[in-house]
C-alpha cells in the first residue's frame, strides 16, 4: 500500500513539471508519451475551467495573455476537489503574484469579483420573500426583525472600481467606456435574479446594510450600522435600501 500512495504522489508531482514520473509500466518511450498526453489533457481542463469562471479577467487582459495566465496557474495548481466548478478560488492571489500581471494592479480584484459571480450563479436556489409578509408585523417586532439573504446574494468591499469594471466588460455592453482606473473604496453587490447573475455598485451604507443582515444581525442592528458607514460617504435611505432588498429578490425569509 505504501508503494501505491508513493507511486500516485510521483504520479501527482509530475503532473507540475515537464518529466514523467518515476516507476511507469511499459516501454519507456511509449509510457513518457502517453503520460504527456494526459498531463496535457488535465492542464487543459483546468485551463478552460479558468476561461469559465474568469471571463471579466479575459476580457481585460485578451485571449493570448489569458492562456498564458491560465497555463501558469494549471501547471503549479493542482484540484483540491473532485468538483472543477471549486477550482481556481485563489486564482486572485495568483495574479497579485504574477509580475508580469503587475501593469494591472486592479486585475486580481476584478477577479474576486469573478469568483463571486461563480459562486452566486451556483449557489442554492430560494424564492424571494413575499413583501406582504412583512405588512403583518406589529410595529415593535420591527427593531428585532432578522432578514434571512438568499444564498446567491453577497456584497463585497473592493479598494478598485471593480462593479464599473464589470460594468464594461460584459458581453454586449454599448454605453460609456471610460472608467476611472484610480484606487479607491467601492462596494458591490451579486445576486441572481432569474438565474442570472447581476452585479451593481453599492454606497459604503448599502454595503453595512448588506452585510449586516448576511452576518444575522437586525433589522435595527443592520440599519445603525448603515448609518455611521453613510455619515463618511453618501447618505443612506432605510427605506430606500430596505424596498430595494426586496425588489432585487435579495431577501428569502425573515426570522426573529
């Protein structure tokens, strides 16, 4: 059994290098060969894996230097799961790493976004909250009220522009193209509507107010938190943002 475990560690390693492992069957030549074959296989499954997930990356950095990305990162990146759709959740720190992606300080970030998007296009379904629900609630159930956020639902925080970023990289986008490449604070919102993914560009109170509700606190907590983000940036509207959870299919049930 340990000669097995060793020979498939052999077998694993070689599949990051250029050389066959060490105890293959058969003839020498014949047996290098078809390992190529099928060290090149897996790279190129990895590889379309990336193109997959990552299709804001290609479009910014172009098809030839995205295959060169994607080959660099299938070659010293082995699955962790025997789910493919799990591979390449830290392909972000790979380009903060990659020099010659250096030129592109924002590019790991518009790929977190990326992988949020993956994410949220797989993530369980749940039906949106029926607002009527909450026309039942006596006024002091409000202050303790809890929303429950559908699973494909995140907001994240970002120290680029990265929701206007995706913005002009989508498929078919035909407004303004310029986008202030300069760092800054910016929050985005994903969730999936009718099974498509959307992203959008949230304040510094919508995004507290997100997070809140997704980290269990409530409806009061959530609101607060809102608050003292917006007093540093734009003003926050409970009201608005409260409709607005509820319009996009954000919220899925409510608890106490």
């Amino acid at each position: 059994m340990a000669d097995l475990a060793q020979l498939q560690a052999q077998f694993s390693a070689a599949l990051a290098t250029d050389a066959a492992p060490a105890g293959l069957r058969g003839e020498s030549g014949k047996a290098a060969r078809r390992f190529a074959l099928y060290r090149n296989n897996v790279r190129l499954a990895r590889m379309n894996v990336l193109s997959g997930v990552y299709p804001v990356v290609r479009s910014i950095v172009g098809d030839e230097f995205f295959d060169s990305l994607t080959r660099a990162y299938a070659i010293g990146h082995a699955s962790e799961s025997g789910d493919l759709n799990q591979y390449g959740a830290d392909f972000n720190v790979f380009l903060a790493r990659f020099a010659p992606a250096a030129a592109l300080p924002y590019l790991p970030e518009a790929a977190r976004l990326d992988w949020l998007a993956h994410c949220s296009y797989y993530a369980a379904d749940a039906a949106p909250l029926d607002p009527a629900r909450l026309a039942d609630l006596s006024e002091a159930q409000w202050g303790a009220l809890r929303l429950r956020l559908a699973p494909a639902v995140t907001a994240a925080a970002f120290i680029w522009p990265v929701a206007r970023i995706w913005e002009v990289n989508q498929p078919g986008y035909a407004g303004e193209m310029a986008v202030d490449l300069q760092p800054r604070a910016s929050y985005a919102l994903v969730y999936r509507p009718h099974y498509e993914v959307q992203v959008a560009e949230l304040s510094a109170g919508e995004h507290a107010f997100i997070a809140a509700l997704a980290a269990g606190r409530t409806l009061e907590q959530a609101l607060n938190q809102a608050g003292l983000h917006a007093a540093f940036g734009a003003g926050f509207d409970p009201g608005t943002a409260l409709q607005q959870a509820l319009r996009r299919g954000l919220v899925s049930d409510l608890y106490f």
